[in-house]
C-alpha cells in the first residue's frame, strides 16, 4: 500500500503533480524545508522510496511577506521622548506645555492637574507615565522636575466633581493649571481624548499622551505626587478610611469604612457606593 501510493503520486498525469506537491510518504523536514516535486518527473517511478527520494528535492520556504497595514502603535515611543514638542517648535510655536491629572477615579478627594514647561536642555532622565514609577521615582522626579522646569498644579474638589462629573471638573483642573504658569505657554499638548475648553493658546489632546511626550509625563508625576501628598495629610483628619494607604480608591479597607461609618467631607457624592442627595444607599 505505501509504495502503491508512492507510485501514484509519482505519476505524470496529475497536473498538480507536475507542478509539485508535498511528498506525504517522506519523514517531516524541518520547517525551513519542503520536500516538493520536481516538475520534470518523467514516467512512474517503481524502485520504492529510493527512487522517490532522488526525484525530490529540498527547497528553503519563502520568507512570510509583511503585512500591509501598518501597525497601530508604531509612533509609539518605548518611553517617552521629545518629538511632539519639537513637532509644535516646527510649527513656529514656543513655550510648550504637557498636562495632565490624577484622581479621576477614587471614591474620595480632588482630582488634582498639573501643567509642565519643561527646559529643553534640561529634561530629568527617567521620566514615564507615572502609573510605571515606583513611588520612591516619583518623588525623585518630582524635585527634579520643580527644580528645573516651570510648573503649575490646581485641583478640582469633591464638590465640584459632584455639581459638574468628573470630565468637567479634570478639563477645569487642567485649564487653571496651564493658566496658572509664571511664563504663559503658547502650545498645549494634553493627556487624552479632549482639550481643555477656555485656553488661551492651541492645544493637542493625546491620546496616550504619557507614554508619548515627556512633557506630559512629568505633569502627570507632579500630579500623582501632589494628590498622594494631599490623601496622606487628609488620613490625619479623616483616619477611619485608611486615605494615607489608598489615596481614596475603592479597596476594601476604605469600602469597609464607608459601610461604619458613612461618607466624609471628602468623598463623592455622585459616585456609586453612594448618590448625591441619598448618602445611605452604600451598594457595598
């Protein structure tokens, strides 16, 4: 049966054959190779799998052909760099600023934003998104940061948050951050999909925009660091939530003292375990 098989395939009179085909009674070959055909098999072969061995021959597969679409983060920096900024120098604008916040999620406390300028000729080494900082790098970066750029930082406060949301009252910290630099920026690049309303300069959102520009990586540093400041100093007054180890995020330490002991002056009213106006309904 096995050289009945072999015989067949070894026929002239397929044209699948004669333009070559895998051999199914040979050993696997390594993935390099192919055992094909050759096209110019004369006759049917009789002599066994030595014959058939010497009408093959080992052929290197083609190297897989790159893909059209290009890739959807291929502008994507390994870490942050320089070019979005050089890319608004470019264009003729000068004082370029990054910002960027921290807190939108917590249960409790502000949501906190600052804005950076940072000394072309002197950018810190090592900045990141902060989220990819240990807290002992942060709070490095966040002197080098202050002493070598022009930075601004505002806060947007739980009641706020609740009159407004949460997008509204991060878009506002970020613009009175910008507006508050001793130099006035003249070109804004800012983390996420929107642009501050009410610059007095152009502006950029960017989506990513930490990882991407080392501008807004440091505003996001000095955001970091100056809410985990501030949740720290508010444990002192609030010391039933645990506010100095989460920072006001939902864990279950500060869930549990939200079902004790009810909301504090810090926390958000509109966000779920509780809602603006009914304060007991704790769906913990």
């Amino acid at each position: 049966m096995f050289e009945k098989d072999c015989s067949r395939i070894a026929g002239g009179s397929d044209p699948e054959i004669r333009h070559g085909i895998s051999c199914p009674c040979l050993p696997v070959m390594p993935p390099v190779c192919r055992l094909t055909w050759a096209a110019a098999t004369p006759g049917r072969l009789s002599g066994g799998l030595q014959e058939i061995g010497l009408a093959c021959e080992v052929r290197r597969m083609k190297r897989r052909t790159p893909p059209d679409s290009p890739s959807l983060f291929e502008d994507l920096p390994i870490v942050p760099d320089f070019r979005l900024e050089r890319e608004a120098l470019k264009q003729g604008f000068r004082s370029i600023a990054g910002t960027d916040e921290a807190g939108r999620g917590p249960l409790a406390g502000p949501v906190v934003a600052a804005a950076v300028i940072l000394d072309a000729d002197s950018i810190p080494a090592g900045l990141n998104d902060s989220k990819q900082l240990s807290a002992a790098q942060r709070e490095a970066l966040f002197e080098e940061i202050v002493a070598s750029a022009i930075v601004s930082i505002a806060s947007s406060g739980p009641r706020r948050i609740d009159t407004t949301d949460i997008r509204k009252a991060s878009l506002d910290a970020m613009r009175r951050a910008v507006a508050g630099l001793q130099v006035a920026a003249g070109f804004v690049l800012v983390d996420g999909r929107d642009v501050p309303p009410g610059l007095t300069c152009p502006g950029r959102a960017v989506i990513k925009g930490d990882a991407r520009s080392v501008s807004i990586a440091a505003a996001s540093i000095l955001a970091k660091v100056t809410r985990d400041r501030m949740m720290s100093r508010a444990d002192m007054v609030f010391p039933a939530y645990g506010f100095s180890s989460h920072a006001g995020y939902a864990t279950a330490v500060h869930r549990k003292g939200i079902e004790i002991h009810g909301p504090c002056l810090l926390h958000r009213l509109s966000f779920s375990p509780f809602r603006l106006g009914d304060p007991q309904n704790l769906d913990i």
